[in-house]
C-alpha cells in the first residue's frame, strides 16, 4: 500500500476503520502528508470510535499539510445529527489514481507488522487493478459525500481503464441505507450452490440463523464444511457469543479449527474453487446491521484454488476443536457464552 501511494500522481482515497498514531501509521501519515504537499490531492475517511485512541496531534499533523480528512459519525452527539455509537465505517480500503485499490481486513496499525515482541495479526487483502476499482471508488465518493465531506478536487476521477485481466469480480458494499445485506445475501448464495466444500475463515463469526441453516443444508448434502476461528480474540465478548454456537456446528457435522497464537482477524471464504470473498465483513450482527463494509467476490478457478491451499496452509497453524472435550468445557465458559450470545445484537 505504500509503494503504491508513493507512486500516486493524481489523487489518493483512503477508508480505514483505524489508524493509529504508532509506527505503521506514522509512516502513512508522512508519506501522504509529503504527497498532499507536492500537489496530489489525498482524502481520507477514518472511524471516530476505530481511531479513537489515535490522539488529534495525529490528524492535525495531516490537516497542515493538506489531508482532506472526515471523521466518521464523530462519537460526540452535538457535533454529529447522525449520530449513532453502533454505527461504523468498517471498511479498509486504499484507492490509487483511480486505478489501484486495496481492500481486506487491514488497519493502518503496528499489529500488523512483526517485531521482536511478536508476530503479525493474521490478515488478508487484495490489490486490485483494472475497471472494478472504479466501484470502490463510487463507494468511497458516496460517503465522503453524505457524511458532508465537501468538494472533491481531482478533474479526472474516473480514468478509462482497460481490462487488466481475465478474473471475474464484483464488488460488494454496503452503504448506510442501501444494499445493508448485499454481502450477506452472496455468502448465502453461493454457500447454497456449494457442491464439494465450503471454508470459512473470519474473526468474528456469530451468523444469523439464514447463514446457520444453509450452512446445515449444504453438510446435510455432503458438502465438507470447514471453519477456521479464532482461539484468543481481541474481543472477547464476541468470541463467548461465538462459542455458543460451536455444539450446534460440530452436531450438523461441520470441522472447526482454532488459530493458535497470534490473532486471527481475517474475513475470507473459498467455495468449490469457484467463489471467494475478501474483505472488512465479520459473519456477525454489528457488520450485517449497522457497518459500513466492503468484500470483493471473486469467480476464477486459479484464485479460488491459492485461496484454498492459503486456507490449508492455515489449518496447519490451528488446533481442530474435538466435539466430545468442547461438550465437556468448564461451567462458567458456558454461562458467559449464553449471556454473550444473547447480547449478540450490540457486540
């Protein structure tokens, strides 16, 4: 992402849940401030709640040297008529020149990059090239706009842009009163026209009964249904709420397989080698009913197969959970995972 920045000659756009004032942040916040100051426009878009810990010294810096930057649903009510505590922008995504553009479950943070201290969270995002990275683009446009971010500069948005290749992809967001199940409805649709196998790797994964049904449906055909979750969260109230569901899965017949060690934060899914997903959408409520998100569906047999060795590769990092032990699990991880799974709807 930052090779591609620097190479920026026209405008730079830039949605991220979080971005943090540390040293993967700092190192954004100098090259896009150097970029706007030698006359590329840069526009940024960042969560209030996500960044809330970033500090304004960060995003003063960036507005003396010529950032464009909207803060998204501000968390205080009187500076914000749309306020709403549950209601964020989720994505992550980095549009270049209107030619390039990033999208996955990536923030602009240190928990990213390997240390001594520690390894890197476990992630994924795509790059982009060619005519779908002008709907990213629309959807960057249609927030910067309803949320009052002002005029765009750049004369030439929307370049012509030939095919870059021969993938078959669709862009797929939802906006803040439009297309709310857009993501969730292609999960759907191509769990149900799943054929062989379906694996499912995701952060936060706390499905809605429509995705729990026909994830039962296809294992009730023999579809070899596989889940790669989160041994320790960041959250972990989502992961109790999580785990209340893991009898009912392993009952149907489905594999779970916990990642061991650093966290897992990746939202991605590979089907019969013929679909998969990449993006910022998290299998749970806050992000079907309240965020703003984006995932890129991608039909091309070469990409879905890397997508499933990267998915078994993974596996080789996990502990598959065994149905008898979990049935046996102490007591008071049972009580914490109905009370959580009951608050499911604000987690």
């Amino acid at each position: 992402m930052l090779e591609a920045a620097e190479r920026a000659r026209h405008f730079i756009f830039l949605e991220f849940y979080k971005i943090a004032a540390d040293t993967t942040g700092w190192a954004f916040a100098r090259l896009l401030a150097d970029k706007a100051s030698l006359g590329c426009p840069v526009y940024m878009i960042y969560d209030a709640i996500g960044s809330l810990e970033t500090g304004e010294g960060f995003f003063d810096y960036l507005r003396e040297h010529g950032v464009r930057l909207l803060e998204f649903n501000p968390y205080t009510p009187l500076l914000n008529k749309h306020w709403g505590l549950l209601h964020r922008d989720h994505r992550k995504m980095l549009i270049v020149d209107g030619r390039i553009g990033f999208v996955g479950g990536i923030n602009l943070t240190d928990e990213y990059t390997v240390t001594a201290q520690s390894d890197a969270w476990r992630d994924t995002d795509i790059r982009i090239e060619g005519p779908a990275v002008r709907e990213l683009q629309r959807l960057f446009l249609s927030t910067w706009q309803s949320k009052g971010g002002g005029r765009i500069e750049p004369a030439n948005l929307f370049p012509a842009i030939e095919q870059a290749g021969d993938v078959i992809l669709k862009i797929l967001g939802s906006k803040e009163r439009k297309n709310r199940r857009r993501i969730r409805r292609a999960y759907i649709n191509a769990i149900k026209n799943s054929r062989t196998y379906v694996y499912i790797e995701n952060a936060y994964f706390v499905p809605d009964r429509g995705i729990q049904r026909v994830i039962r449906n296809a294992l009730r055909r023999g579809v070899a249904v596989s889940l790669i979750l989160p041994e320790t969260s960041d959250i972990m109230a989502v992961q109790y709420a999580s785990r209340k569901l893991y009898h009912r899965f392993l009952k149907w017949g489905a594999r779970i397989f916990l990642w061991h060690g650093t966290i897992l934060h990746a939202k991605t899914a590979v089907i019969d080698d013929t679909w998969s997903t990449v993006g910022s959408f998290n299998i749970d409520r806050i992000s079907l009913l309240h965020n703003l998100e984006v995932n890129v569906a991608v039909l091309d047999t070469a990409f879905c197969t890397n997508m499933r060795i990267m998915f078994q590769e993974d596996m080789n990092n996990c502990l598959e959970l065994n149905a008898a032990a979990w049935k046996n699990r102490p007591l008071v991880g049972r009580l914490l995972e109905t009370l959580f799974h009951l608050l499911r709807y604000w987690l």
